[in-house]
C-alpha cells in the first residue's frame, strides 16, 4: 500500500474528503520526521516507535579494490514495531475493524408553536359575475 492508496482507504472509512486526509496524513509524517531530526522519539501506542539511530564512523573495504575506506558517522531513522502491531502481523490478535465515526445528526428546530386561533370571518359571498356584452 502506498500513500495514495492509504488517503483512499481511509477517506472510505471516514466521512472526509480526500484533500482532507491527505493534509492529515502529510502533517503526521511532517511531524514525525521533524521530531526524529530534533532526536525524539515519536511513540504511537500500538503501532511502534520512530527514532533516530546514530551509527559512528567506521572503517569500511572497497569490494572492487579491497582498499579501506574511511565511513562518516550518520544518524539513521529507525522504526520499531509494537506489541500489538507484532500481534497482528503474526496472527496472534486480529484487528477489530472500528466503526466511522459518525457525524452528530443535525437536529431540526422545534416547530414553532402556533399563536391562538383568531376567529374566521364567514367568507364573504361572490356577487354572481356579468356576463360581458357580446361584441360583434
């Protein structure tokens, strides 16, 4: 699954527009790696932890020469599963899939109450009509 396909899957799950969660999706993972630049560690409950490793500098071989290289120190990200991720994966637990949240629905106003009846007038009798001249 990439990215876009995540974005659809969960704005099926959710009723959102995809532009929606894509700017959620980009700003958990802005976030994130923001967080493992500064050297925190980015623990989602259930999911695994985003960290930062730092591997020191190291004497390496050319394959092709056999020559040694020198190796800088890099800090590399790194991610470790949790519990419950694990679980899953090896088919231990199941996920529960949870219902959509769903929107509150919109409550109609209460009909306004009606003001006292006012008494009718009898209606009024129509004068018989005229018959128009007949022109010729």
């Amino acid at each position: 699954m990439n990215k876009a396909e995540l974005i659809d899957a969960v704005s099926a799950r959710f009723d959102l527009s995809k532009r929606e969660i894509t700017e959620v999706v980009e700003a958990f993972l802005d976030e994130t790696k923001k967080a493992v630049v500064r050297g925190e560690k980015v623990a989602v409950s259930g999911f695994g932890v985003f960290e930062a490793q730092l591997r020191q500098a190291r004497l390496g071989r050319n394959p092709r020469t056999g020559e040694t290289v020198k190796i800088k120190a890099t800090k590399l990200p790194k991610f470790r599963p949790g519990a419950e991720f694990k679980a899953v994966v090896s088919g231990a637990k199941k996920i529960v899939a949870k219902p959509a949240a769903k929107k509150a629905p919109v409550k109609k106003a209460a009909p306004a109450k009606k003001a006292a009846p006012v008494a009718k007038k009898a209606p009024a009798k129509k004068a018989p009509a005229k018959k128009a001249a007949a022109r010729r």
